[in-house]
C-alpha cells in the first residue's frame, strides 16, 4: 500500500470517441497501478493497463472472477449482475458451459451464416434508400441488423426480437437510482421468463438454432436450466449492444476519416483488416469491467498483489499501449502488432467474437459498394452519443448519399 492514497477513477461519459485521459495517463505510468473507485466497498484496488499485464491476469488461474456477492470497489454505485453468468464462473465451471456454445460461433458456423446475415442487411438498407435522405442510419440499419442476426442464431421468433433491444437498453445502462434499479432488475426477469418458456417449447419441438441446443445440454445434465438462461440472456442482450455500438462507431469513423474512406471505397478487400484496426482504436467501454481477485500473493508487472486483493483490466488502454502499437492514436489498417484485446483475453474472452467480425465486414463491405457517396447530413460535432451505457456509441446518425 502506497503512503499517499491512490488516484480516485471517476469514470465519466466522454465526448464521441475520445480516449479516456485516465487511461492515457495510466498507461505512461506502470504496468499495473493503485487506484480508488467511487463506489462499493472503501479501499483501493489494482489497475491493469498494459498489453502484457493485461494478459497475464485475464489468463493465470490465480486470478478469480468469482465474485458475485463479494465487497468489492466499484465504478458503478449499483451493480444488476446476471444469476449464474459465465461471465462470473471459473475454469472448469466456465469451460463446461461455453462449450455449450461453442460450435455455434465457430470458423465454418459463421462462415455458413454469412449469407444470411447479408440476407438481412440488404433490405434494411433498401429500407433506408425507399425512406430517402437524410435517414438515421443507427434506427434503419446498425441497430435491427444485430438485433434479427442474434434473434436468428437464438431461435428468438421475428416479432419478440425487438424485446431484445428494450431488455439490453434497461440491463445494460448505468442505473442512476433505485427507480431505474427496478427497471434493470424487471427487465432481467422478464428476459429470463422469455427465454425459459422459448427453451420449453423447443424441448418439444427443437429446431436448428442455439435454444434448442441449450435445451438439450439441460436435459442431458450438462448444464442446469439456471446456466442457460443466464447465457441466453447474456448473449441475447451483449449480441445486440455490443455490435450496434461497435458497428455504429465504425460507420461514424468511415464518415468522418477521409484517408479511411476512401482506402475503402479503393479497396474493398482491405475491410477485414480495417474492422480489426477499428476494433483496437475505438475506445469501446466506459471505464473498466468487471474484477478479479488474487486467490494468492501473485507478481504482475513488477509489482506485488496480495491474496484477496481486487484487479481490474482494461483492455481499451491494452488496445492504445504504444510498447505493442506506434501511434496509437493513429488509425493505420497495415499496422502490424499483436492482436488486439477487444473481445478480451484468456478464458473469458467473448463468447462469439467471429460472429461480431463478421457483421461487422459485411456492413462495411456493402455500405461502401451500395452507398459509396454515404456521408453524415450533419456536423460530426452534432452527432449525439449514449449516455451512462457499457459500449458508448452514437444515438443516431444521419446520413445522406
């Protein structure tokens, strides 16, 4: 414990996709740091920065996320987790239950899915055109493309697929009083009680999607009916959030990047790259996620943390480490470097990563063929932004073409 009390991190929403200054500041210190949260338990905790020290605590066992009901320093003053998420279990636990999963988001499942999710993307956008500019690109196309593409992967049936939505704003926003607490907390319940009702009719009549699959490893014993409505929820509700965000950012980027535009536009083969090049630039999270505790004494970075302890990551200042990535603020889709952490490091890494990839390419790859002239109908500067949400993104974007 150091003599002076560690820096207190107030995370705040930022303007657009600035980088938080924290983090900035953060990173040109150590590795791991001390720092003070505003909320939870007093006391201090460990910040993880770096692209090293990053890994090295998401991947050594050492390091424990099972934490729910545990005092712990908190960014948020009121904490909604999901009854038995994944997100909170360790190894083997947490193997036996992804792996559930795991074929559905695998190389050849994506691949074969692919057509679909064009199927769907197309007359979204024909929707958008029909309506004429300007149109707000986030309400006709980056918030319904992710929303029906996971709907279709679940098993979620077309009309209930807007409920997604409705459940993830609530569940997914920083709650500011017990008022929206209650809403959280209602949202959940109703997100689960649709999920256990769609999971008992495909026990009886399954179907080619992952519900039925997850019905199924409940029946056979390998996992309990508590673990598949945590998952169903906690990827019915992150699989639309995180990629309308993720994918809303990206289009801000390409609006607003002249070099970026027209890289694309030129080379429409380079989209892959650059998806991943905007993944490491965007500062997609506010603040830091969830933590892990030191189940030993462990030495990271040069420094000691003891048994017990709290250590937060972030992979957003991990994603901007000039040690791993030159200019960092630099948006270069020929950059070499080590993968970037977006979608996590070490066991708990996301669950469907090539999925989010995937619609994410596919966006890009038709906006820049179908609409080459899309452009923002106003000043970047007015564009509005989410507040209080775990993935920042745009509220809307009007476009014309």
């Amino acid at each position: 414990m150091q003599d002076e009390p560690a820096p207190l991190y107030e995370v705040s929403d930022l303007t657009a996709l600035d980088f938080d200054p924290f983090l900035r500041e953060a990173l040109q210190s150590e590795p791991v740091i001390r720092i003070r949260l505003p909320h939870g338990t007093p006391g201090e905790c460990w910040l993880a920065t770096r692209h090293d020290a990053v890994r090295f605590v998401t991947s050594d066992p050492r390091f424990s996320r099972d934490i729910v009901g545990r005092p712990l320093p908190s960014m948020n003053r009121y904490l909604i987790p999901l009854d038995r998420a994944v997100s909170f279990v360790d190894p083997p636990d947490h193997a036996r239950v992804r792996s559930v999963v795991s074929s559905a988001f695998n190389r050849s499942s994506v691949a074969a899915l692919r057509p679909h999710a064009q199927a769907v993307l197309d007359p979204l956008i024909d929707s958008m055109v029909a309506a004429g500019p300007p149109a707000d690109l986030v309400q006709h196309v980056t918030s319904q493309f992710p929303m029906h593409v996971m709907g279709t992967v679940l098993g979620v049936p077309e009309a209930d697929r807007p409920r997604l939505r409705t459940w993830a704003d609530a569940v997914l926003t920083r709650a500011k009083d017990e008022a929206e607490v209650e809403r959280a907390g209602q949202a959940k319940e109703e997100a689960r009680t649709f999920f256990r009702e769609l999971a008992r009719e495909r026990r009886s009549q399954p179907q080619a999607d992952l519900i039925s699959e997850l019905g199924a490893a409940v029946d056979s014993g390998k996992i309990e009916e508590e673990e598949l409505l945590a998952l169903a929820t906690l990827m019915a509700l992150n699989g639309w959030h995180a990629v309308r965000n993720h994918t809303s950012n990206m289009v801000y980027l390409l609006l607003t990047d002249d070099s970026l535009k027209n890289r694309l536009r030129s080379d429409p083969d380079a989209v892959p790259a650059a998806v991943e090049e905007l993944l490491r630039w965007i500062p997609h999270k506010h603040g830091v996620g969830q933590a892990r505790i030191a189940t030993e004494d462990v030495e990271v970075g040069g420094v000691l943390i003891r048994r017990g302890e709290a250590v937060y990551v972030s992979y957003v200042a991990a994603n901007w480490d000039e040690g791993c990535y030159p200019e960092p603020h630099r948006i270069d889709i020929d950059r070499k470097g080590p993968p970037h952490l977006a979608f996590g490091y070490g066991p708990h890494t996301c669950v469907a990563p090539l999925l989010a990839r995937m619609e994410a390419e596919v966006l890009l790859t038709t906006l820049i063929t179908r609409l080459p002239d899309l452009r923002l109908a106003i000043d970047p500067a007015h564009v509005p932004w989410q507040k209080d949400v775990l993935i920042r993104g745009p509220v809307e974007l009007p476009v014309t073409w």
